[in-house]
C-alpha cells in the first residue's frame, strides 16, 4: 500500500509538471504564427494600416482564464489621413475564463485594460471622417441556422474594465470645432452578463479644452465623476440616482433617467450645485483659474440647477429641452 501511494504520489507530480510546461510552451511555440496571422486578416477588413509590436497569450498568470496583451498598437489612416494615428495605446489586456467556452452559459470576458490609449478623431472639411475605415464588401455573408437550437451566448461578467492615462483629440474642420482630454482616467466596474445589474463607474481627466468657431470656451478644466448607474440591459434603460460631477471648482449632483429604446434617446435627467461658495463659479473662467486661483479671495453664494428632458436624435436634429437657473448672491471677488 505504501508503495502505491508513492508511485501515485508521484505519477500526480509528473502530470502537474507536464500540464504546467504545455501551459507555458504552447502560447510560445505558435506565438510568432500567430502574431503575423492576427496582422494579416485585421488588415484585410480596414482601410487603414495596423501593426503592433507584440502580444502574450498565457494560461498562467489568471489560471484558470486565458490572459491576453496586445502591446503598442496603432491605426494609421490611408490617403490625405496617411499622417494622422487614429489609435495608439500602449497595451491592452484582457482575461477570458476558457472553462465558460465549453459551458451553455456563454463566454465570460472577466477583466479589460486600457494603458496610455491616444485617440484621434477627425472630420475633414468635406465631411470625410478618419474612423470610417471598414471595408465595404458585397459577398453575402452565411446566415448562421439557428433553427436547430440556440445562438451561442457572448456574456462579459466585467471585474473591471479601466482606462489609464487616456488622451483624446476631436478635430472637426468642417465646423472648427476641437476638443481635447488629456490624461483622462476611466474605472467600470459590474457584472454586465445579467439582464440588470449596478454599474459603478469612477473617472478623471486633468486638462479638458473646448475650442468652437475660434473661440475657445474651456482651457485646461479638470473633469470628475463618480456615479452608480442602475441599468437595465434588456431595456436599454439607465437609472442615475445621487452621482457627482466636477468641472473645475464646479460641482454637480445630478439623478434621472436615460432611455434608449431605437435610435432615439429618452432623457429626463436634473443638476444642481453641490458646493454653494461664488468661487465654484469663478473656476469656470480659465484666465482666472489658472492664475493664482486658489489665492483669490471671493464672496458670496451661490445656486446653480437644471433639467434636461425629452427626446434626443441625431438624424431629424431633435434635442430635449434644457432648463438653467442659477442664482448669485452678494458675489465678489
């Protein structure tokens, strides 16, 4: 019996050892197929140029789910958007749980991680923007027969997804419009695989600017949010209830509702001041908030709150109404 126990003992340690090293060979032994393969179709469905430096495929590091980096990746348009990136970033990240894959539950997408993404959209005078850049193509495609049982079932049970470090850039020339996000942070996290779940969500952004028609409106704000959002999957209905948002010294509480039930969007939303101080409303000024703002001394009080309801759609240019009061008393600086 003793000597039982020590083979099995034993034929357990081979096992494990053998399991680990194909866990760790396999993802090299066909990683430099699988990198050029990967590169070859993508670019065969855009009209833009894709590369990335590298990708690891591991079993190992969030055992038991599949762990996957894709590392500096850009998009560069063709033609007259040949000089601009469309996208960049650092690296990407993602854990899959590859036991679901064999399950009728669907395949869980467990984490999502965006590093230092740089993002810029353009539109040209003509209307022509940089981010349409799929491919049209005629071949029908085979539709999947779902007469025999069930679609599969693509569910993403979200731990987090993030973005860090993000910066964003919105050129339109046809309206001289731009704004940019520098440093812009971003933290989802809830469980996206139910048909209603809480999401928690938790961003910054350290310099925003808004520049329309040659006026610049926002220089250098400073952005933050903290929300909870009830949302109903099914519905595509979006319940805000007690969030904060920040620009600059500004601070908002807002709550409401947001529908998408087509192609409009339902909203029915309500702001109002968290921080009554006259010098929340100074922040706003960029001239003045960038020079000595915290040193300036100020007055007064102050009431700020508003609405947002109705239906918005792009196509017929429908917007909801907007109501705004704000109330200034004995203000100074």
């Amino acid at each position: 019996m003793k000597k039982f126990f020590k083979i099995l003992i034993k034929s357990i340690t081979i096992f494990v050892v053998v399991i680990i090293a194909l866990l760790i060979l396999i993802p090299v032994l066909f990683k430099g197929k699988l990198l050029t393969k990967v590169q070859e179709e993508i670019n065969k469905t855009v009209n833009a140029k894709v590369e990335f430096a590298d990708f690891r495929l591991s079993f190992i590091r969030h055992f038991p789910n599949l762990s996957f980096a894709l590392t500096e990746l850009s998009v560069v348009g063709l033609e007259e958007f040949s000089e601009d990136t469309l996208v960049y970033f650092q690296s990407f990240s993602t854990a899959v749980d590859v036991l679901s894959v064999f399950g009728d539950e669907g395949i869980q997408v467990k984490s999502i991680l965006l590093k230092k993404p740089r993002l810029k959209a353009k539109v040209l005078e003509n209307g022509k923007a940089n981010w349409d850049i799929m491919k049209e193509t005629t071949a029908e495609k085979e539709v999947p027969d779902t007469t025999s049982g069930e679609m599969p079932d693509f569910r993403v049970k979200l731990k987090k997804f993030a973005i860090e470090d993000a910066g964003i850039v919105y050129e339109d020339l046809s309206s001289g419009m731009m704004a940019t996000l520098d440093n812009f942070n971003f933290v989802l996290k809830g469980d996206m695989s139910m048909d209603y779940t809480d999401l928690d969500i938790f961003s910054t952004t350290e310099s925003l600017n808004f520049v329309f028609d040659g006026i610049r409106y926002v220089k250098n704000a400073s952005l933050y949010m903290k929300a909870r959002i009830g949302a109903d999957l099914v519905k595509m209905i979006f319940t805000f209830d007690a969030n904060e948002f920040a620009l600059n010294e500004l601070a908002l509480g807002f709550d409401g509702e947001v529908s998408m039930p087509g192609d409009d969007i339902d909203v029915d939303l309500t702001f109002n001041t968290t921080k009554t101080g006259f010098k929340s409303l100074l922040s706003m000024v960029p001239a003045v908030y960038m020079k000595d703002f915290e040193g300036i001394h100020t007055d007064g009080s102050l009431s700020l709150n508003g609405y947002a309801k109705g239906t918005y759609n792009s196509s017929d240019s429908t917007l909801p109404n907007i109501g705004l009061e704000l109330i200034v008393q004995n203000g100074m600086f």
